[in-house]
C-alpha cells in the first residue's frame, strides 16, 4: 500500500510538471541580470562560480547598473538607482514523505500542500547594496515568518595590484554569509521533510541559532583566492516582546557571539576547489538574561571541488567535520549531578553529479558521536535516548529533475543506521533507527 501511494504521487508531480507552461528565468535575480537560472546555479541552491561572485558582489549586477551611473554624473544630485521592477520573488512547494515504520498515533504517508511558500526581496537595492530577503509561510504553524535574510554592501578596490572585494553584511543565520554549499546553511541536504523525526543532537552551529539572531560582519575577497569573513550575533527572538527577557529562549546569547571563516579558492578553467574552516562561540544563559552561562565553540574545516565534465556536466565533492566543545554550567545548576564538559562531534561527506542542468544525482553520509548525557538525552518515545547518547548515523541519496529552469522535482531517501545512541528500539518505547528511514518527494515551482 505505502509503495503504491510513493508511486502515485511521483507520478502526479512528474505530470504537473510536464504540462506547466514553458517559462524561461523568471526569479528576480535572473530578471535583473538577464542570464538564464544556469548562469549562477549547477541547480538551485548550488552556487557556481559566477553565483559566488554575484554573492560576493552584493547581489548587484554591475554592468546592469553601468547606464545609470553614466547617466547620474550629468545631474546635480545622484538619483537613487532602484530597479525599474521591483525584485520580487516566490516558490512554492508541496511534498510526500513515508517513514519505514509510522510514528505511534499519526497516520504514515503525509501530504503537504503546501509544504511552504516563500516570498522573496532579493537583488540589487542599489549600485553596492543587494539583499536575499526571504519570508516563509510555514504550512504547519499556518504563519508568515521571517526566514533567512542577508543584505549586503559590496566595493572593490585593488591590494597589491590585485582584485579586493570588500563588504558588509546583515544576516539572521550564521554560515548563510558563506559562498560555498559545504558550510551549514547552505549544505546538503538542499532539501529536507519537515515532519520526518530528526536525530537529537546537533552543533549549535548547525542550525541552532537560524533566524533567532541578528549579525553584522565584514568579508573579503583578494585575488579571487583568499576569503576572509568575521561577523558577530545578537539574539533576535522574533515574535517575542522587545527588548528580549530571554525567557523561553534555549539560546540567549551573553555578549555577542562572534563567527569567522577562511578559505582559499583555485579557480582554473575546468575546476573550481575551496578549501577552508570556520567557527563560532556562544556564551548563553537560557531562559533568562542574567545568571549561570553555557558556552559553545565550534570549529571545523571544510572542502567543496567542482569538476566540469565534458562541457556541461558537473561532479562536486564536498565534506565538512564540526568539533564542538561546550561547558554547560547553566544547565547543569538546573540538573544536579549533570556533568558540565560535553563534546560533540558531526561529519558530513556528500558527492553529486548533475547531468547537464536537468538532472542531478546525490549521495551523502552524516555521523555525530559526542559525551553521552541522561538529562539532554532521556528516553523519550520517538525523539528520545535509551543510552543517553547522542550518537546517529545514515545516508542520504537524491535524484533531481528539472524539467523547467524553475520548476524541481525531487526524491530522497535518508536512511539511518544509528539514531539517538542507538540501532535498536534506541528510545526505550521499541523504536528502531530504521523506522525513521524516509521517502520524501518534494515539487518546488520557483517565480
């Protein structure tokens, strides 16, 4: 039956997809600079190396924008140089996913229409300032909220005879800054159901922080091969009273909370490799404003090579590993006897192949290991720990169909060896790690 149902929806996304009508690059950023979706993108989110230097650039395409700047010498006053449109944006999509084994009291085979809606402010404000502006309806809070946000002012200059590209950015998620889709928020997977359970344990690097802050930073670029970024956060409990009480808040960020990246970038003509690392601290005091800190430091290297293939196609390698050390003296004055050291490590590795710009194949594997723990890890039906170990581990494999420029349709499989400390009913109600495996097929039309 469940088989059945997979194969019904497939078949209903690949027809909608089939007779949508035949549209060239509508999203903004392709309005504004009139390249097609493949001018920027192996296939969204993934930047090629032209994306990464339209990003770098403040989201502003300069030659777009040489006319009005030749024009504004001759006038008094400098107009203000907005688009002529405004740069709007949206996608919609709507999603299926089946795990092996339903989770106790809900039904399995969920459909969501839609999954979400995305409104988008995104491309040039001005002739250095651009924005990725996003606003998301969540389908399941049944709200409009903010989602991940990043303005940028962007120059150049020259350094040593060399390129220098130099600029300012406010974002709301840290690792949305970065140029590469090997870092956090941009990362594989690109896709993800939202009702499918997840493992326990994550860096607080790795998503704990998305949309709840505010940053401000500077990046540069030197000889398009040295990328340097520092940017510091401030908690920003959206839909909470102003100024923050911290209260309910798991996250309350003491001071600010500083992230740094480097890379280096070799670009040649039938290869793009990035080799970097980055960080970030966080002193917090959950719940509250005041009293007891937990801290956080994450570290780790990371690794992107994009390979092009007899012209059209791409093979891309990527790979990150996360170390993070945290003393949880805040939590720990909440549990006595909890212990105060912790330390979890994450892996992520994943290699794609896109057959021209239509079609892409994927594949992945994550593990977290870190100190074992009765009070953050206690058993619990489905999200829980037997073992108190936050130890998972699986795969994930994806195929990806772009019939259009702006319409994606998609399968994934995420396949779980390990799943909370353990393979076999893991959270003490008799679960197993592999009732969480998961068929997830996603239709995503972007506008």
């Amino acid at each position: 039956m469940r088989r059945t149902i997979v194969l019904s929806v497939v078949a209903g996304m690949l027809a909608l997809g089939g007779f949508a009508p035949r549209a060239h690059a509508l999203p903004s950023y392709a309005r504004q600079t009139g390249l097609p979706c493949t001018g920027c993108h192996t296939t969204p989110p993934e930047l090629n190396d032209a994306g990464r230097q339209f990003k770098l650039l403040g989201y502003v395409n300069r030659a777009a924008n040489r006319d009005l700047i030749s024009a504004a010498s001759s006038q008094r006053y400098a107009p203000m140089n907005l688009l002529q449109v405004l740069p709007l944006g949206a996608w919609f999509e709507t999603s299926f996913d089946s795990t092996k084994a339903a989770q106790p009291g809900t039904q399995n085979g969920n459909f969501e229409f839609p999954q979400d809606v995305s409104l988008f402010l995104a491309g040039a404000w001005g002739d250095h300032l651009g924005s990725f502006l996003q606003v998301t309806y969540d389908a399941q809070a049944d709200h409009f909220g903010m989602d991940n946000t990043d303005i940028r002012y962007a120059n150049t200059a020259k350094v040593g005879g060399k390129d220098f590209v130099y600029g300012i950015t406010l974002n709301n998620n840290p690792t949305l800054e970065d140029l590469w889709n090997d870092t956090p928020a941009w990362g594989y997977p690109f896709i993800a159901s939202d009702s499918a359970p997840t493992p326990a344990a994550a860096p607080i690097i790795n998503g704990l922080l998305a949309e709840d802050v505010a940053g401000i930073g500077g990046y540069a670029m030197w000889d398009k091969h040295l990328y340097g970024d520092l940017t510091v956060y401030r908690s920003d409990h959206i839909g909470s009273s102003q100024p923050t009480n911290g209260q309910g808040a798991s996250y309350n960020i003491r001071g600010v909370a500083p992230y740094w990246r480097a890379a280096w970038q070799q670009v040649g003509a039938k290869y793009d490799l990035e080799v970097g690392a980055y960080g970030m601290h966080v002193a917090s005091t959950p719940g509250a404003v005041t009293g007891p800190q937990d801290t956080y430091t994450d570290f780790g290297p990371d690794l992107q090579y994009d390979l092009t293939i007899h012209r059209k196609d791409t093979l891309t390698v990527r790979g990150t590993f996360i170390h993070e050390t945290a003393s949880l003296a805040a939590t720990a004055a909440a549990n006595p006897g909890e212990a105060i050291d912790h330390k979890l490590n994450s892996g992520n590795a994943n290699v794609e192949y896109h057959f021209g710009d239509r079609y892409s194949g994927a594949f992945g594997m994550f593990d977290t290991t870190g100190t074992s723990d009765p009070f953050l890890y206690a058993p619990a039906a489905i999200s829980g720990s037997a073992s108190s170990s936050p130890h998972s581990a699986g795969y994930i494999a994806n195929l990806s169909y772009w019939p259009l420029q702006n319409v994606d349709l998609a399968v994934q499989y995420t396949g779980y060896t390990r799943f909370n400390g353990g393979s076999t009913n893991y959270d003490g109600a008799g679960r197993n790690a592999s009732d969480n495996n998961t068929v997830y097929l996603l239709a995503r039309f972007i506008f």
